[in-house]
C-alpha cells in the first residue's frame, strides 16, 4: 500500500479539489509544485516519516508472514 501514499500526501498538501486535475491540469500541477516547495522541514519529516512507516510494516508482515504467524 506504500505507493497509494503519494497520493495521499497529496490530498493533504493541496488545497484543489481532485477534478482540477482533470479539468484545469496544468494550473493545478503548478500550484501542487509551489504547495511542495513551501513545506517546512518539520512537514517534510512527518510525511516522509509516514512513507518509511509504511514501508517497514510492509516488510514487518511479509517476514512475520514467512515465519508461519498469522493475523488473524
């Protein structure tokens, strides 16, 4: 699940609605770069702190996975 994340970064960094990517892609694309480019470093960590979370569950459970525990 760790490549739905941009997308959801996303969503929380912009302040468009979805379809202004469809509709006006070009206005929308370039206010999403300068919304990237104002992010403060306490941002830039939380968000990239998300994606390593991410990550390693997704190693966690694929190595718990292969020692025979089960979830559920």
């Amino acid at each position: 699940m760790a490549f739905l994340y941009p997308f959801v970064v996303i969503m929380i960094i912009d302040k468009l609605s979805t379809m202004e990517y469809f509709t006006n892609t070009s206005a929308a694309f370039s206010q999403l770069g300068q919304e990237l480019l104002s992010l403060k470093i306490a941002d830039i960590f939380i968000l990239s702190s998300g994606l390593a979370g991410a990550i390693v569950s997704g190693i966690v459970i694929k190595i718990l996975r292969k020692s025979g525990y089960q979830m559920f």
